[in-house]
C-alpha cells in the first residue's frame, strides 16, 4: 500500500475527524508499543491541521518529536528518516489489516514530511491514477524512439526562411534516419498533417511518434538564427535546445547545415543510448 498526493481532502474531512481516527489508529501494536512513532504521527498531524505544514522539515523534526540538540545535522543523522520510514511502514500495516475498512486514511508519501489526508474512495481513485501513471511511466521508457521534425511558425516565414526551414528539416529527417537506434516520421507527411491537428499529443499519436524535433529559424539578408527544440510529445516535456547563429553565403549554405544535423544527431544518438531516462539539457 503507497500513499499519494491528493489533489484536495474532501470537505468534510475536518479536524476532529482525523483527531479521532489517530486515536484509532493509536490502539493498533505497532503505534501503542512505540511512543516515538505516537509522537512523530501526532506531531507532523497537528503542525498540518493548524497551517504549519510548511515547517515539517526533517530538523525540526529531531528538535520537538526525537529531543536532539540545536546542533543536530540531518546531513550527518539519519535518525528522522530511519523513524520517518518506521512511521509508514506502521501506517500500512494498520491499513492493510484492521484499518482496511476505515474511512479516514492517514498517510505519509514516500520522501514527505506532511501528512495527507483523505476518504477511502479518494485514496482509491488517486492510487489507480499513480498506479496508471507509473505503468505509462514505464512504458514511455521502454517504447522506441520515434522523432518527427517541423518547422516552427513556416506559415508565418517570408518565401527565403521558408526555403531554408525546408532544406534543413528534410536534411535533419535525412541524418536522423541513419541512426538505427531510432526511427524517423517522414518530414512531408508529418509537415502536410501537422496543420489537421491543434494538440501537438493528437498528431504524435496519428502518426506514432514520440519525440518532435522543432526547427524555428530568423533569416535576414545572409544572416540566420536557427532555434531547436527536441519535445517529449508524451508530456509536453522540452528536453532539449539549442540557438544557432549563423552567417550563410552561397559558397558555406551546405557547411552550415551540415554542422547544425551533426549538433542534433549527436544528441539524439545520446539519448537514444540512455532512452531519455532523466535526461534535461
């Protein structure tokens, strides 16, 4: 059993309420037989309840539940996350047996200090909603690679930048697709459907990518600002950018493009290698 983060606790779920259920909670072994953890749950609770949630810090914790001196260093003592893990451990274990029934859940998330509170139905539906997340979670880490490359406000762009977002998109989809470690939408299709939808997450899901590659570009005279953006389409993440300022003339068109592909295949090949796992640039 995991307690999660709920988006609110019901209106009803007042002080007193969760006052009585501690008491409940309080004749179950693991708390009854430890004063500790009867302190550390009934003091994290009453700092919650009075709008004091913010001062649940693992210091403070020590100084007024566990007696340490001023001077204690949670970087040097692990005592409050050692009883911290104790506490929740106990809470599932009340939970799962003779709390199993209750309506009131008390619980403390992995890695917080502050209590939450909710109604067994809430703890239901927000524990299907972690439970789906972690499974698309995993999913999303595990699927393959597929990137689509488009142009960043083309219809905007005078007939020269046009041109050049054309060229540099198709030579992107062109290098990209040499990598075989991922796998590359067309460039004209996804350009020509691109306009058909409105939510970036609706067209990745048509044409099965995950990944979009977006290629912005200011293009004056034989001056060039090329701006691009990698995007995780499964959560609207930017994972990664980069600002090119370019001089281009008829002679060095090719070199440029050139080292711009080679910037974002490099990249790309990187996180192919780690799958995008925490991967933020």
């Amino acid at each position: 059993m995991d307690f999660p983060m709920p988006t609110a606790a019901p209106a009803w779920l007042n002080s007193r309420a969760i006052e009585q259920q501690l008491e409940r909670i309080f004749l179950h072994p693991d708390f009854s037989s430890s004063e500790i953890l009867k302190r550390f749950l009934t003091f994290v609770v009453q700092e919650t309840l009075t709008g004091n949630a913010n001062c649940l810090k693992e210091y403070t914790i020590a100084l007024k539940v566990l007696q340490k001196p001023v001077n204690f260093n949670p970087q040097k003592n692990c005592i409050v996350r050692i009883h911290a893990g104790r506490l929740r451990r106990a809470l599932y274990h009340y939970y799962n047996v003779p709390g199993a029934d209750d309506e009131i859940i008390i619980g403390m998330p992995k890695g917080k200090y502050v209590p939450v509170f909710m109604d067994r139905q809430q703890w239901l539906e927000e524990s299907l909603l972690n439970k789906s997340y972690e499974v698309n979670k995993t999913h999303a880490e595990t699927e393959p690679l597929t990137f689509a490359i488009l142009p960043f406000n083309y219809h905007a762009a005078n007939e020269p930048t046009r041109t050049f977002l054309d060229d540099l998109c198709q030579q992107i989809s062109s290098a990209l697709s040499q990598v075989k470690s991922i796998s590359v939408i067309s460039y004209q299709v996804a350009k020509s459907m691109a306009d058909s939808y409105s939510d970036l997450k609706e067209l990745s899901t048509a044409l099965r990518f995950n990944h979009l590659i977006s290629v912005g570009a200011q293009y004056q005279q034989n001056r060039s600002r090329v701006n691009i953006q990698i995007i995780d389409c499964r959560y609207y993440r930017q994972i990664w950018s980069r600002v090119f300022d370019c001089t281009i003339t008829d002679s060095n068109l090719f070199e440029v493009q050139d080292g711009i592909c080679q910037v974002i295949t490099n990249q790309a090949s990187n996180f192919s290698c780690t799958n995008f796992k925490n991967q933020t640039v």
